[in-house]
C-alpha cells in the first residue's frame, strides 16, 4: 500500500499546495511531506482527515494507493479503468467551503 503516493496524486489533481491540503486536514505541511514521500505511516484517523480535506471517500484514496497483487480478484485492465476514472473526478481546484459529508 502505497498511501503516501495516492495522496500526492489526489492532491495534485485537486490542484492544492502541501501548505493547502495541511491546512484543511489539521495538519503539519511537515508531516505531510513525509507521508507523501513513505516516511511515515499515518493513522486511519489522519487518512480520514485527509479525504475529508480532499473532498473524497477514504476508500478512494485506498484504492488508488493499492500495489499490484493488493486488490485480489480485480483484472489489472479494470483496476487501471477505475482509477483514471477516480482521478477524473478529483480534477479541478476545490472551492473554500467544499466538504466531504461523513
């Protein structure tokens, strides 16, 4: 699982800063750089943080941080399907006052 690597990439498709995405999590733009790099291992409580902050479900974020072999059953066409439609709907900057509702 590499949590870090779709966290970068959901950030970057929502077109935030490190600074921006930190600040909407509750964050240290610190400690998100290194989550962002695999230097940490952050708890479920800071990855919830971070999809709420993303406006996403935590299971995405999940899903497009699945290494190969991490998703069982699931064809490797498919699983790539599913991801570049994930990412196409993380496209575009948020607004100021989106939230994800729990």
């Amino acid at each position: 699982m590499n949590i870090g690597q779709a966290i970068q990439l959901a950030r970057s498709k929502r077109k935030l800063s490190q600074a921006a995405l930190a600040k909407r999590a509750g964050i240290s733009v610190s400690y998100l750089s290194l989550l962002e790099r695999g230097r940490r291992d952050p708890p479920l409580s800071t990855i919830q943080r971070i999809a709420a902050a993303l406006v996403m479900p935590v299971e995405i974020l999940f899903f497009l941080g699945a290494e190969e072999g991490e998703l069982g059953q699931l064809n490797r066409d498919l699983a790539g399907q599913l991801a570049i439609t994930a990412l196409e709907l993380l496209n575009g900057p948020l607004s100021d006052q989106a939230e994800i509702s729990s």
